[in-house]
C-alpha cells in the first residue's frame, strides 16, 4: 500500500486518478500523521538521501516505508535519523540528485522486484 502525509498530493485528485488510471481502486492508500505508525505496521523505514547511503539494490526481502524528500531540500536531519536505514541512487557523470518522483519509481522497482 501507499501512505501520503499533510501537504502532499491528494491521492483522489482528478488529476492523480487520471494519471493512476484507477490504480488507486486496487492499492491500499492510508493518510499518515506520523511516521512512527509506519513502524508500528512492521515495516522498516528507509530513507532517500543523495549520498551515504546504503545502494538500493541491498533492499532484499523484506517490507519497507520509503522516505522520499522534495527535490530542493530533500528530508529533514530529524527524519533521516528516525529512519532504520538509507539508500542512495548510484548517480553517474556527477550528477547531483534526481526529480522525487523519479526517485521515488526507482526505488519502489527494486523493492518491488524482489517481492
């Protein structure tokens, strides 16, 4: 399932149900107040950060909430440090960071793919 928080995108705006074209009727989507219930749920929260983190590809077995930042700042210290772990994209030609969306889809293959 996915859960969203205050201030993020409405899962059941028109134009994210035209866009998920009516994936939302077959994923479990929750709002969050806090993120410790993400925990209290079973999963391991894993933060996206752009360097020092753990490569995505060590996200094996396992159930996981995947912490993605905005593009301009990312998480917060505070957030980061509740987190279990963190995991970096691999970035080639030293480029810095990807669009959250991007990163966000990336991500949730590798942890998808080994389901």
């Amino acid at each position: 399932g996915f859960g969203y928080t205050d201030g993020t995108a409405d899962p059941w705006s028109p134009k994210v149900l035209r866009s998920g074209a009516g994936s939302q009727f077959a994923t479990a989507i929750h709002p969050i107040t806090e993120v410790a219930e993400l925990s209290d749920r079973g999963l391991q929260l894993v933060a996206s950060v752009t360097r020092g983190g753990e490569d995505p590809s060590a996200l094996k077995e396992g159930a996981y909430a995947l912490l993605i930042g905005e593009e301009a700042s990312g998480l917060s210290d505070g957030m980061i440090a509740i987190c279990d772990r963190s995991v970096t994209i691999p970035m080639a030609g030293g480029s810095e960071s990807l669009n959250a969306a991007v990163a966000a889809g990336i991500l949730v293959y590798e942890v998808s793919r080994r389901a």
